[in-house]
C-alpha cells in the first residue's frame, strides 16, 4: 500500500502515519519526491486495507498495490480451473451452451425448450423457478413446482440444470434440484447468499452485476471460494451504461480481462445484455472468439406468450440454427461444445 | 401502452397486435401516421406489461404511458407521509437527523457516538451490526452483541436506533432491537428481503442502490409497501459515474424528483456518496435545501482507528458544530430538527 | 410524437397543446385514456421537434415516435453504402483493416510503421499529425511535417492515409495530403468541423464520443451527409463507464446495432478502447465476428518509446502474426481484406 | 510516478524500466515487497507522464502521484482568483447571477430577458447567438445579427454578456460583442479553441463536458491559463449517466471538490443540468450552499415558443421571484449579489 502525502503535509502527520503502520505490525518506508511524500506500507494485506488511512491528517490519497483478491486469482492458481457437471466439462478446451426459457412457465413449455437445446447439442438447461423482477407485479416464478418441472426435463434430455438461488432460506431445497445454483446479478453482492453457496456441494454460476466492477465480480466469488467452495463460473451479462439502444451494455473486454486475472471459467449471456432477439447471435459469436468458455442463452416455445424475457429469447425453432452458427465458430477456434 | 411499428410493418403484423391485446382483455387504438403506425392500448396495467409486444412481429418498440407504481405514487396518495419514531416524526415540516458510525465496534465507541448525537441534538442514531462489505476478508458486524450495544446506548440516550438488515433469516433478530429497519443499497432489489420487511412492523429505510434508476427505487418502495407496510423512508446516497474524486455521485436531483413523484419521506446520506470528510457538510446543507426530510450521517469518536469508513466520519468531537451548521439552515428553511 | 398529458391536466391544457400543434400546421389525434390522455402529433418532423411541448401547462412527457436522423437511415437508402478510397473498398463483403502509429512522430518510424502494415496486407495506414491531447503538456503532433511524412509512406507502401482533422481552418492542408479524414471522439460533436467535412471530397471516419449514444453518433454522421458528403465511415471506440480495468468500455453490440439502423459502413478501433495490449487481438476479433466492416488498430516500431498511446500499440514485429488471426477469422465469416 | 510491477516480473525487468527512468534524467527507487516490486520515478513531471512505461514489460499498472494540471491548482496559486467583468466581480465573496435565455432569438425576445435580469438584480446575462444542436435541422443561432442584439441589449440594461464561441474563425467577431466567452461542454476538449481563447482578452467560462471528470476540467482549463489567460470560471452543468428521470445528473460535489483543488471561481447551471423548469430553484440553492460562485440560468420570455430548452427556462415573469429566493440564500451564507 502506498500513501501519498498531501503537499503541505508536516513532518509530525508522515510520522504519525508510519507509526499507525508499525502499531499493526507492518513496515514503512518513507520516499521524499521534490514536492510530495510517499510512504510505502508492507505488512499482511488484510491488517492494511482495514486501516482507515484516508482519515488520517495530512493523507492525499492511498494506493493499493496487492489485488484485493486471492483464492480467485491467476497468481494463486495459474492452471484454468476445470469443472466437471454430470459429466460435461466447463472450462479448458470445452465450450459450454446453456440454453432455456428466463422462467419455467409449464410443463409443455419447458419440456419443449429443453428438447430443442438438446436436439441442437446444447450442454446443459437453465430456467427459473424464482425469479427477482423489478416490479412487484410481475410474475415470480413457479417456486418449487418449477424446480420439479425442471428435474422431468434433466430426466427427459439428459441436460444438467442450471437455476437461480435467490434466499438463502431456499438453498435446501434447489440444492435438491440444480446441478448448477445461479446467483443472479442483483445478488451479486448479497453476500449472505454467497457465504451458503460456497457451503453448498453444487457448482455455482456468479452474474456480475450491473454496476459491478470486474474486480468486485472477483471479490464476491472470492466469498464462494472462501468457504469451501471452488467451482465457480463467473458470467459476464452487461453492463449499466447510459446507452439506452441495449438493456444493458455487455462488456466483452471482461472475458480477456478475467481470464488473465482469474483461473475461474467465464461464460456470457447474450440475452440479457442485448434484451433484443436481433443482436443475440452476434455477441454470442463475440463471446466466443474472446475466449469465453461458453454461453447461457433463453430459447422459447413461443416468446410472444412469454411470462419473462420474451422480446431477447430466441424462439425453439429458430434455436437449431442458432446453435450451429455458434458451433461451427467454437470449431473454428479448436473447441468443442461440451 | 404505446406501441410504435416499425416503418415496414404489414397490415397483418398490425392486426396481430391488435388481436393479442383484445385476447387479453383489453382495447387497442390504431393511429396511422404518414410513415409509422402506432397502436394506442388501454386496459389493465399488470396485465398489459406482461405482455412480451416487443417480441410481437413488426413492433419497433413499446412505450409505457402508465408509471409502473402505484401505492407509492403521489398520485395515489397526495398528502405527505409522516412517520413516528418513538415520538420523532420523519416528513412534514420536521428534518430528521440522523448520526452514528458505520459500525458498531466497541460498547465505548457506540456510547461516546450515541452522546455526541444526542448532545448535538440529533433526532436518531445509526449503527450497523450486520456489516455488507466487498471484501470477505473485511470487518462483518458484532451481530446480535451489537444489536444489544445499539439498545444500550439508545437506553441511555433515548435515541431510536436505525440499524441494518441483510438477510431474511436475521429479521426477528433485528425487529427486535431497530426502530428503523435500514435496507442497504446492495439490496435494493433483494426482493424476498423486501417483501419480508413489508410484513414487519417497523418503518423501514430504502436507500438507493449505486446503479438503480429513481423509478426502480420506487418499485423496490412499492414492494415493501405491497405487503402492508407503509411506512417506508427512501435515501439517496450516490449513484456509480464514471466520475473517481466522489466514492458516489450524489444525485441531489433525486430529492426533488422524488417529492414531486412521491408521498413517501426522503433522506440523504452525504457520507457514503462522498467518500470523504471534507464533502459531507457542503452536501448536507445541499439536501436541506433541496427539500429533504433528513439526513443519515456518519459519526465516530476515532476515525482512525474506525473499522469501516473512518475517512468520511465527522469525529464525534466535531459533532456538535456540524450538526449547529445543518440546524441553522434547517430553521432557515422553515423546519425543525425532530 | 405523443404527448402523455399529466393525470390532473385540465381540458384546457389539452385544448392548448391542441391549437399549438394545429397552430405550427400538423395535426392532433386526442385519445383519452382511463387515467391519462395522449396527444398524437402528426406533421413536418422537423417543426414538431422544434415545438418545446414539454414547456406547455399539463404536459408530463413527450415521446419521439420518428428516429431524428433521415439520410444516414437504413430506411432511407436500404443498401448498404460502399466507399471506394483509391481503389480499396470500404463496406459490402470487403473488410478493411486500417493500421499505424497513434501519432507520426519521425521519418523512420512512420515508414516503419507503414511497411508493417503493407507487409501484413493491411487495407490503409493510420497516423495523427494533429493530436488531440488531455493535457496541455503532451506531444500535439508534427502539423504539416507529420502529414508530409503520411505523403512519403503511401508512396512508398500504395497504402492510402487516414488522418485526423482538429481544426476548420486546417481542412485544406489535411485535404491535400489524406484520403480518409478522420474526426476524432472528442469531436464528434463540433458541429462547424463536421459541416466542413461535409463540403469536402473526401471519406469522412466519424469516431463515437465517449459519451455519445448511438443515436447522437448517426446524427452527427447526418450533419456530415447533411452538406453533401455521404462517404462516412463509422467508428465505435469504447465509451466511459465506471469500469476501470479498460480504458474504455468497447460497446460491442454498437456494430449490429449501427448496421440495422444504418446504410453506413462501421469500423472498431479495438486500440482505444482496451488501452492495452493484451486486449487488442480478441476484440479485433469480436469486430469481426459481429459484423463490422473493418478495425483500425495502432502499431509502432517501438511502443517503449511512443509519444503517444505506447502501451496499447501492437509491435511493428508482431503485426504480421496479428493481421493473420485477423484474416483468418475474416475469411471465416466470407469477407475478404481489401 | 510509481510503477508496479506484475508478481511475476524478472530482475531484468526491472532494471529495464530503471535503466529507461534515467535515460530521460529522472531518478528511480526500487522498493521490493514480499509479492511486488514497486518503482518510484521522481523528475519532471511533463518528461515522466510522456514515457510509455505501461508498454515496458513487466510493468502491471502506473500510478501518478502528482497531479496532471499545475497553473490552476490550488496549491501554485493558494488564494481565490477574483475576476472583475465590467465591475462586476466574479468569485470571493460575490455571488454571480448569471441570466438570460438559450439563444438569441428577435430584438423583443432578448431584450425583455435582459430587462427581466436586471430587474431581478441578475450580474450579468447569457444568450447564444452559435448553438450546437444536437440535430443538423435545429436551430442553430443568429450569429452576428444575434451578437449585435446582445450589445444592444446590454446597452440597454448595463449587463455585462456571456455567450459563446463554438469555432476559432469566430473568435475576433465573438471577441468583439462578449464580456465573457462561453466554451460549451461539447467543446471542453476543444483543444484548439482553447488556446485560441487562452490568448484572447477576454474571461472564458468553461463548461465540463457531459463525460469529463473535474480532473479533465481542470486540464482542460490548464490549457487556457497556460496561454495566458488567467481569467478562467469553471461551470458544473452536469454529467452523463444512466439515470434518466434528468437530462443530466447535477454532481454537485464537484463544487466543492473544485474549490478544494483549484483557485479559479465556480458556478453552476441547474438548467442544463435538470432539463425541467421544476427542478432549477432546488438545484440553485443547492449551489449556493456547497460554494459555488454563481449561477447560469436559463430565463426566457415565452418558453411556450422557445426556439431551444424551453421545458427548463425560467418564464421571465417568474424570475423575480427565483431571484428574490436565491439572493435571500446567498446573503444568509455571507455573500451578496455582485
């Protein structure tokens, strides 16, 4: 950590700096530039950022020099984490393809979501039985109908399930039912959530949030982590910008960027981030050729009846096509669907 | 509901939009203009905006003519709500001030913080014993010893306590000792944590989250206030920009925009959007005379040594000459301190 | 446009905004909604924008219904437009792939720098001789000598010039020695600069601002149209968000969404945006993959010793490797580099 | 200027990056800590900032310690600048109410606005006679015909009159009628019109761009002063993000943030800012409690037939009693009126 001293800073506040340093057991050097003071502090990370060294007089500023994560990071794990979900592997040379309606609605829907992605090679299905909308007024989701629903569906196709955790008073229960527990974007900072789901024995898919950092993504699956649990798939979906011609903006820098920060697989969703059916296949391809290790996109039986999403899902008769385009790309880049 | 087709839109595009909305109860009004057709639709509003229209062929776009709250509207309920705390009242001509450190730490540093508020006349004090932070590896709250250091020290001091709840599971602990159940801006849309608060019987603080829209606040308003509890109090505490020199941007904007759209009272707090110390008397003078209902600030005898957020605590020894700055231009304004 | 009146407006608000309306010679559709009455205003787009509606008593908000461009409009002239810039093609299935320093800084190094971009087959050769800098301090460009030194490389590499314009009154100069000028993001709305590029004869390359929607980037490229010159190459380049781990946030999605609104050809800039090397290769390939016409990316002989944008600039020695994933991928997608 | 290095950095790495720090005559200091090498670059400033060192390799981020702008901060020059504008002081204790519509429209338009400022004891008053719209069909400005209404007007009432320069081939006719010359937020990184006006004889009021920070600001207005031109007054107009319930999101913490770090005067336009007349009294008093200087604000006789930002002019039969408001406030925190 470096603190850079404010211009007019005396010699008694660096003294007092340093000694606030040393009192934590930590060391400090000290640096006189011609106009400025630096004062470098090494010492365990966690002592050092719970020191409130902004507050104290004649502090400009504080650099942090270590990242604020750990378990998560490249530096500690340099070999891409690999995980196995019944059998198909997210990460490495694999590309998964996750597909499914935003919400389970009923039977016929979802069983015929989930035939469509497995007829097109999908990995695995996704599909809500809790569902976090933005009006009270909106549909929330089956509950634990839907989680049954979803489990016939996994029976019928073969395809592993993915669906969202919201409360952790749940988490018995889609544990029952998930192979992989989704934390959505607006919880990616409930960090309750996240301290039971690193406690849980299912691999978890962490949405960054909307306004959320790639660091702070990194921190709170830093939280997963923690706690026991190492099977993480971070998902890029956009981000809050002032751009208004997509709901949100996906930012595909962050896969690159993840990847070389993080040994954690990164998957995009191209649905939510685009909100419009026309500009799914594009960024889908784009997350490809980034180095994503797969995508999590909502297929419909019939998006103009859809309680959720509809306007972004591509329809289950288009979604064969759809898959092969990305295939044929995932091919192109020496990967193969898992 | 306005629904604007796209340029090319067919006579049959048109009449299946017209149809879909009758099959739901509702009436449609077609308005040919020279280039661009729009269909005008009138019916009930849940129903209308789960209808997926963007996914319909031939729309361009969709858009809501109706607000998308209700109970929270001012429409709905003019008068200004006004909400009693243990004899202090949030809205109206009073202004609730509302101080204490970020966390409770220590039972001194919760006493010395409660009477430097008391002393300096404010109406509440604050103090999170559940503590949301990035890092897991930073400080996370005393938990329930801290509740019970909060109840100490408002025996002493007859000030309400406003303290912070995060997860569903910990409600009858907090109902217990909070005056004021605070909900933190990372949960904003933390939905079940919503509605369980609207069953709850204690007023509840609704801060805004860093990437929430004014009408989302509203919806996340409209949740808590659904499920029975009307007595909700928003704070806008920052918003994320682009911007480095502020931890938030405060939207000073949203005071008024929120008044004119809502019945319900309205705080801000200027020491997280800030950041830093030297900010937090300019910005709470601005919520003064932006119309405001209070402010919640942050206070600790040590802001050096403080757990959390020491840079932008007013030392409770500066306390009493802040607080004299915001109550004389509180009664400039014509209010009064509760 | 559409007119929501307020749901207190009186009849003679509406009457009011009626005889405006009538007044300026369009025509008004009154349609009274359960709570809220519209106002649709059909006529000259142009003089209805110019109506300050939102001004009048009653009037809650005002929705555009037309887009606010026209010629640069896909509904306008539906093919897609294809600039021919000596003998190279921009648009349609040809892909240009535009490469050099950030600025023209010596002889060696902008010859260098050309002979780099020839030798991978690059379509054209980028240089600044006018700089746009943040700060007063930094290298602003050689002026007249850089362009000359533009001169001398495409006579020796056949490699036609794209060079930035910062000033009307350098438009003769910069016209006598560029084939493509360049309006830079910081200029994206100098309107005087972009209605001189309009009269001038030559391909204009229109960089997004950082803070521009796309909207405002189509209406910037309808000023240039506007006088005359319809030869505007667009180019998304990263917009400002609150992420900090790129220099820019590439708005990805822009591509798609620009090509269905738009007849104008759309390039990236994957140099700007990431302000590091790392991130150069994968998002060229994302442009790629979603549909833009071309990449104008920064190279230099040595980064290490770069005036300007060093640490983003692909090696002169490793751009032949680059331009080959490049064209790999090009070809891929049925295009070929021109 | 302090580097640090990736985790993984070599020994030769290091001493490359120390080899390049003395070869343009700067010192450097290595410091290694436990995981990362850190090194201190100390020398002149300009040289330092031009070094590419972020292209070294080795090198994981750069981090200034000092600050990019010099002549404007407040530690080169520690008091106020005070700015006198025809006896009018700008800055101080003065409080500078600047008023008067968008733009310049007839004879009777600008004169009753200017009747109406100086009837309300306004300091000065504003009017474009150059816009810059948005669209290419707007209105764009009187030019000449309007700058000489200006003067007319200004004969008339003794106010002294801020308008703006948007095109350094205007600036000698500009020169000529303006008092203060107005750089509009689109052209804040104008960098060739601000040396044009950093050599004129005349104050420049500088506005932030919509996606500038208030260090850009500041080095925007570097280049002013740095020309020669000290007389330079900062404008917060606010700035672009995703909430949209305002044109522009007010960040009124810039003002104290700018007062903090610069000596030049401030003031604030709550017009352009708030983009609705029920908005502007609030956010001006919000101003003149966080210490800004003055206020620009948009006042027009009919905002019913405004030809540009009518929806957020004060109707000039109203803005006496805004002014009235406003000047209570301002002598109740010490100021008065200049």
């Amino acid at each position: 950590m470096i603190i850079v001293m404010h211009e007019d800073a005396t010699e008694e506040q660096i003294a007092h700096v340093v000694a606030r340093i040393e009192e934590v057991g930590a060391t400090a050097h000290i640096s006189h530039g011609e106009r400025v003071t630096l004062v470098g502090a090494i010492g365990d990370r966690e002592v050092l950022t719970g020191l409130p060294v902004e507050a104290f007089p004649g502090v400009e500023r504080v650099v942090a020099v270590l990242k604020p994560y750990k378990l998560v990071s490249r530096e500690f794990h340099p070999a891409d984490t690999i995980i196995d979900v019944r059998g198909r592997r997210v990460g490495g040379n694999q590309f998964t393809l996750i597909a499914g309606p935003c919400s389970v609605e009923t039977p016929g829907q979802i069983m015929q979501a989930a035939e469509a992605a497995r007829d097109a090679g999908a990995s695995m299905m996704r599909g809500g039985a809790f569902k976090p909308r933005t009006s009270p007024y909106a549909f929330q989701g089956l509950g634990r109908e839907g989680l049954e629903l979803l489990a016939e569906a996994r029976e019928r196709t073969g395809l592993p399930v993915v669906t969202e955790l919201m409360d952790p008073r749940d988490l018995e229960l889609v544990h029952e039912y998930a192979d992989v527990i989704q934390i959505g974007a607006r919880n990616m900072q409930n960090f309750q959530l996240l301290a039971e789901v690193g406690k849980a024995k299912r691999p978890v898919l962490l949405k960054r949030g909307a306004a959320a950092t790639i660091e702070e993504l990194l921190m709170a699956a830093e939280y997963v982590v923690k706690e026991g649990n190492r099977e993480v798939i971070l998902c890029e979906r956009g981000i809050r910008t002032f751009e208004t011609a997509t709901r949100n903006t996906l930012d595909i820098s962050a896969v690159p960027v993840i990847k070389l920060a993080s040994h954690l697989p990164v998957v995009v969703d191209p649905s939510h981030s685009a909100g419009r059916l026309d500009l799914v296949l594009p960024l889908s391809l784009a997350a490809v050729v980034c180095g994503a290790d797969g995508i999590i996109v909502e297929t419909h039986p019939s998006p103009e009846t859809a309680l959720c999403d509809g306007p972004q899902s591509v329809p289950t008769r288009a979604f064969r096509e759809y898959a092969a385009h990305v295939r044929e790309l995932v091919e192109f880049v020496g990967k193969s669907i898992s």
